[in-house]
C-alpha cells in the first residue's frame, strides 16, 4: 500500500512540473534570425541620385525630380529632419531651389523621404541665353559664342513649369540652360513666343512684313512666330503701307488686321545715316544704287538691300524696312583682320533711334538675304510618288516628353495635288528640287512652314534645306510650334506631329 502511494504521488508531481504549449518558448530558426537583419539593413539603406530639380510642393512638403541617368521623374517627400543646401555648403530653404537646377540628393529608401538635397558643385547655370541655333536631330545646341553643348532625350525641357517636348524650343526664345560639362540637363524657357496672324494682306502680296527682326514676303492669311513683347509691324508694298503697334503674348494668338494700312497716296520715309568712324569715307548703296549717305534718304515705303563698303573694313550687307516717316540708322564698322579671311554676313553693330517727332522707326536688323526682285511662286501640276525617310514626333500628356523615329516609307501616290515653290529668303537654304516634306498628322490642323500657310493635314510641299519652324493650328485647340532641321539629301521627309491639345 505504501508503495503504490509513493507512486502515485510522483506521477501527480511530474504532471505538474510539465509546461503547457501556450508557456513553451519558441525556437527561432536561423533564417528568421537573417530575415529580422535584413530587415534593419533595409530600414537603414540610403540611395543618392542627381537629379533635375522640378517643383517643390509647398502644402505637404514633396519634392519632384527627374533622374539625369534614366529621365525618369519621381516625388520624394521631406521633413523636419531633411537638410537643405546651395552648391557653396551654405544651408538653404526649398523655395530657393529654382525648375531646372541640377541636384544631388540622398533618400531613405525604407521611409521614401528626402534626407539631403543640395546644388551639385559640378553643375553650370547659364541665364538670359538667346541668339542659339539648335539641332534636335543631331542632339546640338549651339551658343553665340560658338559653344556646343550636347541635348538628349534625357534633358528635361520646362515651360511654365511643366515638362514640355524638345521640339517646343524656338530659336527666338531666352532660356537658362543646366548640365555638367558639355552635357545639357535641363533647358528652362524664361521668354517665348506667341503666333501673329496677320488678316487683310491681300492688297500686300508681294510686298514684305517686317516685325522683331523678322523679314517675310506676304502671302494670304499668314501666321509668324514672334517673341513675347511689343514691336512696331511694318508692312509694305510699292510705297504703300504703314505700321502698327502690336504686343505679342506667349503662347497665345494675336490678330492684326493691315487691311487700312493700303492707302490711296505712296507715302515715302527718310533715313538719316550716321557712320563712323567718320574718316571710313564708305560707299553705301542702297538695292545696287550708291546714295549720298551725308543727307537723308527719300524712300517708298517698302523693303531694301542695304550695302556699305570701306577700304579696311568689314563690308555691311543687310534688309532695312522703311514704314514710318523719319529714322535714324547708326552703324559703326569694324576694321578687318589682316590675319583672318574676311568674314561672310554682317558683323558690325548697330543701333536705332526714332526721330522726335515720330515713335515710328527703321530697324536695320540682321535678316536672311532675298533676291533683289519680287518673290515669286511657281506651280507644279501634281506630286511625285513618295519614298523618303520619315520622322514621326509623339509627345506624352503626363510628362510632356518627345521622341523622334526614323524610317522607311514609300507610296505610289500622294493625297496633295499642286503645290508652290517658294523662292528661298535664307541665303543659307536650298530648295531640293524633286524632293518634298509630307506633313500626315495631326489631321485637319493648318500647316505653317516659316509662318506660310502650306495646306490642312495631310499636306506636301517642296524640300526646303536648314532650320524651319513648322506651326500647326486648329481652331479650338492650342497651337504649337515645331523647329525642326532639313538636310539636302534627295530623300522626301515624312514629319507626324502629336495631336494638339484642345483649349480648356
């Protein structure tokens, strides 16, 4: 009896020092152990980048960014704890970080937010940039200085603080340019340009529009590219015409209308030369006539070939547009460079000043050179099958971003019957006789080839060599502007546009 109660009290002892499964301490494996390292790691990790600076979204404190590496754009959030600072090591705020700025930044990668952003010390900023000659297609863009600075697909290009295409830079616009080296990042357009439709030319055929240095022959119902401000237009044809004040706005269409400017008498202006040095004894001619430039000169109103030529300087050769009563031409020469070629064009400078008695002024303004007779335009019954390389533009409403494909395409017919060659205006453009630019798209849009009206999508029209601004408009939907770059290959070119957008 006493050995089965000893027994029976160990069992009920040895139940009790038992632990239940909910009081059991698990065993942690090593790869558990690996995964919670990992995990600390991770919450660690840093990422740097340089970027292009976008926007800064004061309400909640992000940051937009576009990579230099792979151009794609991504928001970063900040905080109390994120670092600000110029290219100098000098602590900064947000709101002084500018669109198009080269940055390098540092981002948590477990929180996504923004530890560190700084100027980069490597970078270059270039403002008021004007007067540059840009080739999208062989990715170039050109200072006055003589400068090549090389444009990508990746260079973010901002207008009104939106990513827009490549092909939206005008030639006329002022930008700030960003990169490093030789390589752009960032081009910012500061100033652009707004559309002028000129209505009521038609007494004006023939005759010349002269606006912000740009010289044109009038055609019927035309749309120029001007610079955003205020210019004096002048417009002639056979002593008649006249000038109006005209202020341009970016991006949006002005109307003139010239139709009371024809007038019934010939009205005549004078210019009153100033040259110097005053011992250059020049000869000055003007359209092939020597004139005595020690009085003023009596003109028709209209559109010249200005010549001046000095022993031991530089010869002038240039448009003048004569629109208004009374003006003042100064021109100082430049004496040549017995070590150097003399330089082809005009290379002196000068400058305007309106009589007292009259706002109105001649502007001598470097322009392309024309032939001395009238522009003329001749037909061509019908359009030659096509087999040309073609580049299609497409542009993304997200982004704004552009590409450019070339290929092969051919056609055993074109959709355009007749077509006009225009007697070139650019001493350095050519016409490729034979060979022609097809414009497929956008349907329905108006096509402008240098502000001349060329025909509704789809259209054609002969081969012109050099930088062009192709406009397509539509009536309800916003126009846009294309530069784009000819080559004198015998090859047709083929150019689809993106659709345009319509006016909110």
């Amino acid at each position: 009896m006493i050995f089965v109660l000893l027994l029976l009290l160990l069992t009920e002892t040895g139940c009790s020092m038992r632990k239940s499964p909910a009081e059991e301490v698990p065993t942690v494996s090593s790869e558990e152990k690996l995964a919670d390292e990992a995990r600390l790691e991770l919450y660690e990790l840093e990422a740097s980048d340089t970027a292009v600076f976008l926007e800064y979204f004061e309400k909640n404190g992000d940051m937009r960014l576009m990579s230099v590496d792979n151009g794609r754009t991504y928001t970063i959030s900040t905080n109390e704890l994120t670092t600000f600072h110029d290219k100098y090591d000098k602590v900064s705020v947000p709101e002084l970080f500018e669109p198009g700025m080269i940055v390098d930044v540092d981002i948590s990668v477990h929180s996504r937010m923004l530890k560190s952003i700084e100027q980069s010390k490597d970078s270059f900023v270039k403002r008021d940039v004007a007067g540059f000659d840009l080739n999208i297609n062989r990715g170039i863009f050109r200072l006055s200085d003589g400068t090549n600075l090389r444009i990508t697909d990746k260079t973010a290009v901002i207008k009104d603080g939106k990513l827009v295409d490549a092909s939206d830079i005008s030639e006329s616009d002022t930008v700030t340019l960003n990169g490093m080296d030789h390589d752009l990042y960032s081009v910012v357009i500061m100033s652009g340009y707004g559309h002028l439709r000129i209505r009521g030319a038609e007494f004006f055929q023939g005759g010349w529009i002269q606006i912000a240095g740009i010289f044109k022959p009038v055609s019927e119902d035309m749309l120029l590219d001007v610079p955003e401000g205020e210019y004096d237009m002048s417009v002639s044809y056979k002593g008649r015409g006249g000038t109006k004040h005209v202020v341009v706005n970016r991006g949006k269409e002005t109307v003139v209308d010239v139709s009371d400017l024809k007038g019934d008498l010939i009205k005549k202006g004078q210019i009153i030369f100033q040259i110097r040095p005053l011992d250059a004894a020049p000869e000055v001619k003007i359209d092939g006539k020597a004139v005595d430039y020690m009085e003023p000169v009596e003109l028709e109103y209209g559109v010249y070939l200005l010549e001046i030529s000095a022993e031991g300087f530089t010869p002038l050769r240039e448009r003048i547009s004569v629109g208004s009563e009374v003006a003042n031409i100064e021109i100082q020469l430049e004496q040549k460079d017995p070590t150097k070629a003399s330089p082809s064009g005009n290379v002196a400078k000068k400058s305007t000043s309106g009589n007292s008695t009259s706002q109105n002024k001649v502007t001598p303004t470097a322009a392309p050179l024309a032939p001395t007779q009238s522009p003329t335009t001749a037909p061509i019954p019908g359009v030659p099958g096509r087999s040309s390389s073609s580049s299609t533009w497409s542009s993304s409403s997200s982004s704004g971003s552009s590409s450019s494909t070339s290929s092969s395409s051919s056609s055993s017919s074109s959709s355009s019957s007749t077509a006009d060659i225009p007697v070139s205006l650019n001493s350095a453009a050519t016409i490729v006789h034979g060979s022609w630019i097809y414009i497929d798209a956008p349907e329905k849009a108006e096509v402008y080839f240098d502000g001349i009206y060329k025909g509704i999508v789809p259209c054609s029209f002969v081969k012109e060599t050099g930088t062009h601004v192709i406009t397509l408009r539509r009536d309800g939907y916003e126009t846009r502007t294309f530069t784009v770059t000819i080559d004198s290959s015998a090859e047709n070119e083929t150019y689809s546009f993106s659709d345009l957008q319509q006016k909110q």
